[in-house]
C-alpha cells in the first residue's frame, strides 16, 4: 500500500488514477456473474474501491476511474523496480503470450472439427482458475472466458474486430466519463454530447 499511496508525484494511484489500465463495470460484473465476488481469479485480477480503501489505500481527489482497479499489474518489488517517470519501463518480465492465450484459441479453433477436444482445453483453464468445469461451451463462452483470462493483456480489441462483435460492444465507448470522487460515488460526465458521431465505435474501425 505504500508504493500506492506514496508520493510518486504523476504516478501516484492515489494522487492521480491517470486512467491507464481502468478495469471497467460491466468487466466486474462479468467477473461476477461467472465465478462469484470471491472468485479466485477475479480477485487476482481486479480491485474494488472498497477492497483498496480497506488495504489503505484511497482516492485524495476524483480520478477517471469507475471504482475499480486492475490488480493484475501491481508492482510487488522493491521501490527502486518501481517504473521511471522518464522511462516508464521496469524489469518485470511481462509474457506477451501466455499459454493460456494458445489453449483458448485452441479452444476456438477446435469448437466445430473436435468439440471434444476444444472442451479439454477451455477446462484446462477453468481448473487453473479454480472454476467449476463446464460441460459443453460455445463461442459465446470462449470469448467471455478469453475476455477475464486475457483482460489487460493486449488481446481484447483485436479479438472484437476479428469476432465481429467490436461495433455491437463499443457502441457507447466514449459516451460518458467516469469521475470516481473520494467518496465512492462515481460521476458520469458528457463531453460529446449526445451527438454519437463523436463516440464510440464505427463500422469504419474495422478496417
């Protein structure tokens, strides 16, 4: 909690949110909604406002932030492999691919030829996530399970554009700004308008 609520001056969580990384609602509720608020994975992963406020660590002023914060990439070295402001870089060694990423394309690739086969390996990552297995799955239970898998790891949006499905879940990206403010009270704020040329995500963009 110090390196989070330490005075790193632009870097500071808790002094700016900046807006990297910001795990979103409906990301949370997803989370929620296929392995439970407790679930292993997910807390691994994310953490409420509440969950951080707890740790000690809260808000001094309101940040672009919807009340949750990615957990995944948390710093949990020494203060000198923090990352530089000039640099931005530290010596975490981050996996481009994961092998989890190869299994759940796998698992895609294998759902019409080898259902069987795409079974075992969507399981393979419900077992290390310490999810209930599944029985049968689709392409729709795929990409959910690639969506908390992967999530901030690169993959998501050129996931969309190759599904298909980009424009149907972007659609009101952009439409508001999230202020978490140090209460806990998120405010929704307009800055386009209602005008929808200005935000979200267009059949153009898939190109």
């Amino acid at each position: 909690t110090d390196k989070m609520n330490g005075d790193w001056g632009s870097l500071g969580l808790a002094q700016t949110g900046w807006g990297f990384m910001c795990p979103q609602k409906n990301l949370y509720e997803e989370f929620v909604a296929v392995e439970g608020e407790n679930g292993y994975r997910l807390n691994a992963t994310m953490k409420t406002y509440d969950q951080m406020k707890e740790m000690g660590v809260s808000v001094h002023t309101a940040i672009i932030n919807e009340g949750y914060f990615m957990w995944k990439w948390r710093y949990t070295k020494e203060a000198d492999d923090q990352p530089g402001i000039a640099s931005m870089a530290d010596s975490n060694n981050f996996h481009w691919m994961r092998y989890a990423e190869v299994l759940l394309l796998a698992a895609e690739a294998n759902l019409t030829v080898n259902p069987t086969k795409a079974l075992e390996y969507f399981n393979m990552i419900r077992t290390r996530a310490q999810a209930d297995p599944a029985s049968s799955i689709t392409l729709e239970d795929v990409q959910r399970e690639k969506r908390l898998e992967l999530c901030g790891e690169g993959t998501r949006f050129q996931d969309m554009l190759r599904w298909g499905i980009a424009e149907e879940k972007m659609k009101n990206q952009g439409a508001t700004c999230p202020f978490l403010n140090p209460n806990g009270e998120v405010e929704y704020k307009k800055f386009n308008g209602d005008d929808p040329s200005k935000y979200g995500f267009k059949p153009k963009h898939n190109l």
